[in-house]
C-alpha cells in the first residue's frame, strides 16, 4: 500500500432535516430547544448534492460532507421521507437483532461452526456522502461506521438504480485490477459481508453479494484500484464493482465501510491513519457541516470537553460491532436504577438513525422523561415513538438533559437536537427520539440522532472509544 504523507483525513459534513439547531449550555440539567425553525428551500438542482469542494488545513485534508436527503427537491418530498425513515430503521434494526440471535444460537449449539455477523449486511439507514476519488473519477459515497465493503456501481451494469453521477467504468481506469478468486481479499469476504468470496467461469475475478434485510443487494466482483481522499492517496484500494445493485442507497454511487473488517476502510488505510477515526454530526437543521477525521491528531478537534474513553468490548461471534458497556443513564441530572445496565453491550452505529434500549432501560428513562417534562398536550405516538407531544402553542421548551455513562465513567450527553425527532414541521407532533427494543436480551443501539454534537473517536488499535462536546461546524 502506498499513499502521499498527510498523516490524516478530515471531512466535512453539510445536513439537512427537522430539528431545533440551538444549544444550551453542555452539563445542564436542561436544554433549551427553540420551535420555530425555517422552512427548508425548494430545491431544483440535484447535482448541487455532489461536491467536489476540498482544502488543506494544519496538514489535514478536508472534503465536504453532505446529508443524503440534500438529494430531496421539494419540502413535500422531504417530508415523504421524514415518514418513510423510521420504518425503514426499525427494519435494519429487526434485522440485526434477528441475524445476532441466530449467530449466538448457532454457537451455543456448535462452537466449531462460526458464522460471522457484520453490520453492513443488513438493511441501512445511511445518512452522510462524500466524494473520494477512485481510478480517477469522482464518486459520490455513503460513508457508514456499520459497513465492511466499499463498493460502487459499475460498468457494465446488469442492474443499476439511477445516480446522476456516470457509473465507474474500471476499463478507463488505468490502475484498476481484478482481485483473483482464492486470493487473500477474495477469502476476507466471509468476514466483511457475511457471504464468502464466489469463483464464477472465470477464475481470474472474486465475485461478491451482500444483501440487506429489506431485499436491497449489491452484486459483483472485487477490484483494486488508486483511491484519493482530498490529496491523501491510497493505491490498491480493495472494493466492489457492483454490476446489479438495488435498495435504498439514494442517488449516491456506492458505499464506503468503516467498519472492523480486514476490507473496511479503516483496515486497509490502517499503515497511515494507525486505525483511528473520529466524526462529529451536526444539528440537521443548521445549515453548518460536521466532519469526519481519518487519523490520530487531535489538534484539529473543536471540542469544548476533554475526550472521555471508555473500551470497546470483545465479542468473537460480534467482532464487526463497535460494542460499549452502557453501566447508567440520568434524566435531568436524576441517576436512573435498571436491571439492564451492565449487563450486556450496547453498540454505537452511525446507520442506525433513532438509539434503541433494552425495555427495562427505556422505560426508566421515559418514567422520569415524563415526570420533568410534565403539563404538555399529549399528541399521538408514531411508528416506533410512543411518547410524543403537542408542542404547536410553544415558542421554545425546555428539555431535561439525557446522559449516558460507560464503563470507566466516560460520558456521552445528548445534544439537544437529539432529544426530539419533529414528525409535524409545526410542532403538533415531537415525539421523544428514543425507543424500545422487542426483548430484554436483545442489543442496544446508539443510533445517529442521539450523536449529534459530539466528537466520537474510534480506537481500533487500542480497543477505546472516546466522547467529547463539540459545536459541529466546518469553518
């Protein structure tokens, strides 16, 4: 592998969506979230959600970052999608819970038989693209903490959903190559997508499928190829070019996965950003950028809070996930009593939009949510959020503070713009943007929205994960 020596990557994200976009001041017992927000524009240039915007600052390479539903043209359409997203979350959610049961029960029942479980082979609900350049043309991707593969739509393509962007074409690429079936790469796949590498009628190439729990799927063979992140290059970039690709990837051009894998991102660039990366998320309704740093420097960081660690847990069977120990939770500052805390691992995962707790842990949370934030008109629930109001007569309301605590009293606190998910843009319908889990047994999941205005940083040499407060902003 061989790359040009800028020690790490930094990369903008620029959101758009439905929340309150002010802040309080971090460590208070309550938030302060403004009700009145602006109407988002009508948009009438898709290719304005592509850019190819990049520079340079105290040696790190910027690219930016936009939100998927930047793709939307219409607030009537934005909204279509607002309704459609926590369905479609609650079926990745469905999914992984299902995959991780069968993965444990298939160890109980055999311990010589292991069938790997990685995030990225079920349903996403992705929300941040970037533009990378690979053999020499820009792609446009989703970047995803829950995925293992980097793909794109390739030429020629047996099965391809429209992107505005021209499909890669690996035959004018000049550093593209094939990844020989049986090779190294080829053998991996079982690890990054649970599916192992196929050898078709010609030998030559590795072909691979990943499916996704709603029936979306990419289908096609590895390659290799030079990979340039702003002016950072990466040569023999192992991906996927996909040839029949179908679901609910947007308009972007493939995938990239940051997940653990040896065909993850962060593996294969591992030898120059040492398998450390970090992002912050904005508030969706500012028209501000977050970014995502690929490397160990902390210079460039904006937080405003030291970073608080606390180990990533091991698990053989689940070793795709970014798994914590969640051992408390506080509403308020009133520390929470479960059963559930410590008990089992709760994973952070930037696909999953709305964070997921063990029903004992929930429910605590809500009791006390409801007992602080009291005297406003019930309005009813929405898909899988059951505790929602009207908030139409209000200018701003306070929000008691949620904080999550970990193993090592590493704190997480969400932002203010995390706490509320706005089903009706007039306020007749915010909801509390948490949910239940089916079952005790099954996983937590710290989903995306509850991530906001935090720098999260990644540690996959050293097994830690950090929390921060951080103003998300691209400036």
């Amino acid at each position: 592998m061989a790359f040009w020596p800028s020690p790490f990557v930094f990369l903008a994200i620029v959101l758009i969506s439905s929340s309150g976009n002010n802040v309080a001041g971090y460590g208070d017992a309550k938030q302060l979230l403004p009700l009145r927000r602006p109407q988002p524009a009508w948009r009438d240039d898709t290719q304005s959600f592509f850019s190819r915007k990049s520079r340079t600052q105290n040696a790190a390479t910027e690219l930016e970052m936009k939100h998927i539903d930047h793709c939307s043209r219409s607030i009537w359409e934005l909204d279509q999608r607002l309704e459609k997203c926590l369905v479609a979350d609650d079926v990745r959610v469905k999914s992984i819970q299902t995959h991780i049961k069968s993965i444990l029960y298939s160890q109980t029942e055999s311990p010589k038989t292991q069938i790997p479980l990685t995030s990225g082979v079920k349903l996403q609900t992705l929300n941040y693209v970037v533009t990378v350049t690979l053999g020499g043309r820009n792609v446009t991707m989703i970047v995803d903490t829950g995925s293992e593969l980097t793909w794109v739509q390739c030429l020629p393509c047996k099965l391809c959903y429209t992107q505005p962007e021209p499909l890669f074409n690996p035959v004018i690429s000049p550093s593209y190559q094939s990844v020989l079936c049986n090779s190294q790469a080829c053998n991996t796949l079982q690890l990054a997508t649970g599916n192992s590498g196929m050898c078709g009628n010609n030998a030559e190439t590795c072909n691979y499928f990943v499916t996704y729990g709603d029936g979306s799927y990419t289908h096609g063979e590895l390659g290799r190829d030079r990979l340039l992140l702003g002016s950072t290059q990466v040569d023999s970039f192992v991906f996927g070019c996909g040839r029949n690709n179908k679901g609910l990837f947007g308009a972007a051009s493939g995938l990239i996965g940051l997940g653990r894998s040896d065909l993850s991102l962060v593996s294969q660039t591992s030898d120059l950003f040492g398998g450390v990366f970090s992002y912050c998320l904005p508030d969706t309704d500012a028209a501000t950028s977050g970014s995502l740093i690929l490397g160990d420097d902390s210079s460039v960081y904006k937080n405003f809070t030291p970073v608080s660690y606390t180990r990533l847990m091991m698990n053989p069977f689940l070793n795709s996930f970014y798994i914590l120990n969640l051992t408390g939770t506080s509403i308020g500052g009133v520390s929470l009593e479960s059963p559930g805390f410590g008990t089992s691992g709760i994973f952070i995962d930037s696909g999953t939009v709305i964070t997921r707790f063990p029903p004992s842990i929930y429910q605590a949370i809500k009791f006390e949510f409801l007992e602080q934030f009291s005297g406003y008109p019930p309005a009813p629930s929405f898909s899988i959020l059951d505790t929602c109001f009207n908030l139409s007569a209000y200018e701003e309301v306070n929000i008691p503070t949620l904080k999550m605590i970990f193993e090592g009293d590493s704190e997480m606190t969400v932002d203010v713009s995390g706490m509320f998910y706005f089903v009706k843009r007039d306020a007749s319908q915010v909801c509390l943007a948490l949910a239940s889990l089916a079952y005790e047994s099954e996983i937590g999941i710290i989903g995306n929205y509850q991530q906001r205005n935090t720098r999260v940083i990644y540690d996959t040499k050293q097994m830690k994960l950090g929390f921060a407060r951080e103003l998300c902003s691209y400036s």
